[in-house]
C-alpha cells in the first residue's frame, strides 16, 4: 500500500528550501538584468559576469567534430566557476551553452544552403536540419557504472572497435575525464568551505556535500543523496550543449535509492524532498511521474512519486514534471497534483496516456514499447535509451502555405475555395519535402560536425556500436514534423466560404484589398472575416475545415519516409510559444488576423473562440484539441487557463478531475494547466516586478512570469482571459 500522505517539513528542511526559493528569485532577476527577457524554459544555469573561455578551433574559427567538442569540454569543465549553494544537498552548477563562447554547427560545406531559399519564401525558422537533444537518456546506465565505470566502458569499446572511427572514442573519452575533474574540483572546494564555516551546522553541511561528489570520483551512487547529485552533474554537462533537458522516468530512477536508505539508513521523507527539491533548484530538466509498466497490469507511482511532487510544490518555482495519466492510476496523486496547482498557480502537466500511447502504436510499434515512451521536453515524449524522435525542433507555419495560396490565386480566373485547398496543398506539400529532405541531409552529415556527445552515453547502442545515436547507434529512428496555426488557417477557410461563398456579402477582390491593406480602412470587413463560428464554438464551420487541413498534412509526413534514407517521419503539432515569432512576419490573414499578430496555438482555437457563447469554453477547447490530434502518438497539447476564483469552489477539484479523463479518453496526449485569478495575472503583467514568484505554464514549460517578453506574456493573459 502506498503512502500517500503530505510531507510534513521540519523547520529546519523548510527553511533550506525556503532559501532555495529566494535564492531562485534573485538569481532570475540578476540574469533579466543582463540578458534581458527569456521566452525559453526556465534553465537553472548561474551567470557570472567575470567567466570567460577561449575555445579551441579549426582554422576557419568553428568548433565541430567529437573529438573538438571533447577537447572544448573538458578545458571548460577546467576553469568554469565551482558552486556549492548552502541550502543545496548538491554541489555544481553550469554558467551557460557552449554557444555562448564557441561557433559550434555545421562545417561550412555542411551547411544545408541548397534548402535556404525555400526556407526564406516559406519562413521556416526550425527545419529540425542540426537539430540536436531531442531524445531521452536512459540515466539508469550512468547511475549503474558512475562516471569512471562510463570512462572504463568507453575505453574498453576504443579497444574493441578498433576498425571504427577512433575520434568518437577518443571525444567521448575527453569529455569524461573532465566530468572527473570537475567534480575533484567541487570536492576541494567545498572541503576548503567546510574548513571554513563559521558554524557546525555549515561545517557539517559542506563535508557532506564533499564526501557525497568524493565518492563519485571512484563509484556509481548508492545512496538517494549520491544518486541526486550524479544527476545534477548530468544536467549541467546536458544543458550546457545545445540546451539538452530530458530526464525520464523521475520516480522510477530514484525509488531503488529511497527504499535502500529508507530500509538501511532510516532516510526520512522530509530530507529525500529536499533532495528533489535541490535538483529542481539545479536545473529544469523535463521529468514523469507515474505511468504503466510495460506489460500494462501495474501503476509505475509509488512514494516517490508523491515526495517529488511535494518538492515541486514546497519550492515553488519553475519545475518540468508531467504526471501520465491513465485509467488504472493512483487517483490520490492526481489530486494532490491538482490541489497543489490550484494552490500554487501552477505545477505539474498532465500526459495522457490514450493519444500518447496508442497513437504510437498505429506506427506499427507494440503497445509495451508505447508505454515505455516518457514526457520529455515540453510536449514531447521519448523511450528513454533507444528512440531517436527530434520532436520539437521543426515547425510547419501552415498559416504562410496558406499566404502564398492567396498570392498565387490573385492573378487566376478561377476563385474559391476549391481552387484555394489546391494551391494550399501545393505550398504545404513543398515545405513539408524541404522538411523530410533536410532530415537526410541531417542524417548524413549531423554526426560528423554535431554528435551527441553527452546523450551517447546514455543510450543503448552508441558506445557499443561506436556510432552517433543520430545515424545507427540507436535502434529506433522516427523523426517528427510539427505543423502549427491549424486554427488560422481553418477559420480563413471557414470565413471565406461563409462570407464570400455562402452568403455573398464579400468578394474576393474585397478580400484581398482588405488583406493588402493590413485591415486599415477595412475593420468591418476584418470583423466581417472574424465574428464567423471560429473553431470551437458549435457548430463552427471552420471544424470541417481543420480536420481537411490536419489530414491532408498528416498525409504529407507520414505516406512516404525521407527521400533518400527512408525514415519513418510521425507528424506532430506542437507551436511552443513560437506563435509570437511566426506571427511577426506573417501578413494579414482572411480570419481577420492583423500582419505580425501572433498565429494560432499548435491545433488549438484561438482565444475568445467562445466569446458570447453561454457553455464552459474549457471543455469546448478541450474537445477540439482532442478531436484535431494527429493521431500517431506525437503531442498536440491542450492548454488550460482556468480562473482559480471559480475553480476552487465546492467541486472544482472533481471538475478537473473529470475533464482529465475525459480528454484522455478522447485521445488527447498532453494537458498544460494554470489556476490563476485575473486580478493578479493582469497585475503581474503591467508590473512583472509586483510579483517576482509567480510561476506559469507557457506552453509545455513553466517559467517566473516576470522573465517572459511582454508579447510572450500577452498570449497567457489573451488565453486566461478568452
């Protein structure tokens, strides 16, 4: 039986990770003043203004090539700053991404230029060509051998493979001799501060910290506290290229630790969340709790699962944990987790195990490799060890096939919309080739100038195989393609047929002289164009119009693999907060969208969809996104923003709880959730400082508020108050 209680913390652990909360407010604010707002996840890394490195390089200044990278790796491991903070079970801590000193990518005859008119003309800002990170270790290999037992592995592999391509043994092999020295670096640094506490309880603290990275040095981690801070290691060296952030199977990983100390040492549950929560203090690597075992007949939560939970929620900053949902799971968790969201604004996000999981399975995958799949980036799932997807790193601005559709047929004697969908299957079909082509070229030169240096540990295959994990070392290779603006491009195609085919009170030289006009001297028709039923209302007659558009582009990715290396490609729609970015250099569209006006969400309505409409607008958005999912396994998450005033009522948990369910049941895959009040999300917004703690969901990441870009908060502030 599961215990399911709340920790309950003693003064002083509550103290620790009060401090922890307070020093992640000043240490956000400090880097908000240097680099200004970040519209990306929250990453822990720690700015010091006095750090600098000088990279080793070819000739033509780039850094490429594993063994370059490896060299770079371990000088900068050699004189980056030591971190030790006092209210932290862990040591180190990272200064920033490699990119920030070194011009690392393809060599130049790499560079995939052939694509980069098309990339132009369409505005295809993430071709996913040098896309790296996207995967999920497998940390168990690394919590098993420590990193002198990764080292030893790696040596014994550069023997055997001796017809193989030494430079990959010989990067993989510089890169973990400056892990070791790194950490020896910690270990005299906080012997040196432990020597010099003022107090016992510091003194004690420090040697602690040391005796914990000491043993490190020469084993794999045995206890909790070891296993926490060989992952802290991991995290830093991950983020610090190329912005890496998958973690995997969170209780899962820890739970063998917490039940040997518990049985063995009498580990208490206050000291393990504050572990947790020294991790999340750490970095925001992605993370689940929960889930299925791989034959289906057993709930993965445990006591772990609750005591993350509860680090996530005593911390209270940005923090990457999904729990996955499913019929059979701990009910209690789920609630907690919602209580907890309620409470603190938000928390976890919710993957769903239906669209995740049998949605793979229609790729031709058995279910317990789909079960084995975990939340992995911001909407991303991955099998931690063997699947290389690269979701997230492509976007298919569909909204601009859709532009280019409307130029070409201006100068036509054929108008409509039939004519319309033919042009736009046009365009969409070329972005989507110059995705899949990219992909090809990734395949064949990725590994020679950008490999996956840190994640190659962590699969099954590259170190044995002595390949990239990016070309043969690992089993599966299924690359994704997202498209996003569905609904922009749906409610274009609703508006016309309404107005301009149906009820003839607007003509297409109209349209189009209002469209090249931005809208200016044109708001009637512009609201003409936008008070149709949008997607989501009932009845809309956008919907038949997304399910074309979300078939059709589905089609594109899936019918046939990569030209020249047939790989299998799964569709996906997931636009991060990216509609800002992709909206800026969009001109107007027919739903009465402005030029620079942001797109649409992933496969989403767009707010105020149910503006004077007498129904609860979260369970209409809910269904739509679950009706619209592309179907394959891929997310396509919805997003809730959900007034904690009414929320909180006598049933507002249940409610949520329902809703959940439901939209699991409905084949969704991934639900992101903030329980906010209006007053002060309005407040934050017009002053971010008034409320340095406020924490939300973005998208599939959380962040302070206060760090986001006014326009990165403005679509938080348009989805909670629409």
């Amino acid at each position: 039986m599961i215990n399911t209680e709340k920790t309950v913390l003693s003064p002083r652990i509550e103290r620790k990770i009060e401090q922890l909360h307070q020093d992640k407010i000043r240490i956000n604010k400090e880097k908000i003043d240097h680099f200004g707002y970040l519209d990306i996840d929250d990453h822990g890394f720690l700015y010091f203004p006095d750090f600098t490195f000088e990279p080793i390089t070819h000739e033509d200044g780039r850094v490429y090539g594993m063994k370059m990278l490896g060299d770079n790796y371990r000088k900068i491991l050699n004189e980056m700053p030591v971190y030790s903070n006092p209210s932290s079970a862990l040591a180190t801590c990272w200064p920033g991404n490699l990119s920030n000193w070194m011009e690392i990518g393809f060599r130049e005859e790499n560079e995939p230029k052939h694509f980069f008119p098309i990339y132009e003309k369409y505005n295809i800002l993430q071709h996913g060509c040098g896309g790296m990170n996207h995967l999920c270790p497998d940390l168990t290999i690394g919590l098993q051998l420590g990193w002198k037992g990764l080292l030893e592995k790696v040596r014994y592999y550069k023997k055997l493979n001796i017809h193989g391509d030494v430079s990959f043994y010989e990067g993989e092999e510089q890169l973990l001799l400056g892990v070791l020295e790194w950490i020896k670096r910690h270990v005299d640094y906080t012997r040196g501060l432990a020597e010099n506490a003022a107090e016992e309880e510091l003194r004690i603290h420090y040697t602690q910290v040391a005796d914990c990275n000491e043993w490190l040095l020469e084993n794999p981690p045995q206890t909790l506290r070891e296993a926490c801070q060989f992952t802290a290691h991991f995290q830093c060296i991950d983020r610090m290229y190329y912005a890496g952030g998958a973690l995997g199977q969170m209780d899962e990983l820890f739970r063998p630790y917490y039940e040997k100390d518990k049985e063995s040492f009498g580990l208490t549950d206050e000291e393990a969340v504050w572990y947790f929560a020294s991790l999340f203090f750490n970095d925001t690597h992605y993370s689940q709790i929960g889930g299925l075992t791989p034959a289906g007949d057993q709930d993965l939560a445990s006591r772990v699962s609750f005591l993350i939970l509860d680090a996530v929620h005593y911390l209270k900053i940005p923090s990457n944990v999904a729990i996955r949902v499913h019929d059979s799971m701990n009910e209690v968790l789920l609630r907690r987790s919602l209580e907890y969201n309620m409470e603190d604004g938000t928390g976890v996000c919710y993957s769903c195990n239906v669209g995740c999981e049998e949605g793979f399975v229609k790729n031709g995958f058995p279910e317990e490799l789909a079960r084995m799949r975990i939340k992995s980036g911001c909407n991303w799932t991955a099998i931690p060890g063997v699947e290389y997807p690269l979701q997230d790193v492509t976007r298919i601005n569909m909204p601009m096939a859709l532009y280019q559709a409307m130029e070409e047929m201006k100068g036509m004697e054929q108008q409509g919309t039939d004519t319309l969908w033919e042009l736009f299957a046009k365009h969409l079909t070329i972005m989507v080739d110059c995705i899949k082509e990219g992909y090809d070229w990734h395949y064949e030169h990725v590994s020679e100038d950008t490999p996956e240096i840190i994640l190659n540990l962590f699969m099954h295959g590259p170190v044995e195989r002595g390949l990239n994990c990016a070309r043969g070392g690992v089993d599966i290779i299924d690359l994704n393609i997202d498209g996003i603006g569905l609904a922009t491009v749906a409610d274009s195609f609703g508006a016309i047929e309404q107005r301009i085919e149906k009820e003839k009170v607007l003509t297409f030289r109209e349209l189009y002289a209002a469209l090249d006009a931005d809208f200016e001297g044109y708001e009637r028709i512009r609201l003409m164009l936008k008070n149709i039923d949008r997607l989501g209302a009932p009845h809309s007659p956008s919907m038949k119009w997304a399910e074309k558009v979300r078939d059709l582009f589905v089609s594109l990715c899936m019918d046939e693999p990569t030209p020249r290396h047939r790989l299998k490609v799964i569709a996906g729609m997931f636009s991060h907060g990216d509609i800002v970015r992709y909206g800026e250099t969009l001109p107007a569209t027919p739903n009465g969208r402005k030029y620079g006006d942001p797109i649409s969400h992933s496969n989403e309505p767009d707010p105020g969809f149910a503006n004077g409409l007498h129904t609860f607008s979260p369970s209409l958005k809910a269904n739509t996104v679950a009706k619209l999912q592309p179907g394959f396994g891929n997310s396509s998450p919805l997003h809730l923003d959900v007034d904690n005033s009414m929320i909180t009522k006598e049933g507002g948990v249940e409610a949520l709880e329902t809703l959940i369910h439901t939209h699991n049941h409905m084949g969704g895959t991934l639900i992101n959730l903030n329980c906010l009040t209006k007053d002060r999300l309005l407040k934050a917004h017009a002053d971010p400082d008034s409320d340095p703690d406020l924490v939300v969901r973005v998208t599939g990441y959380s962040a302070f508020f206060s760090s986001l870009s006014p326009k990165y908060r403005q679509q938080i502030v348009d989805r909670f108050l629409n």
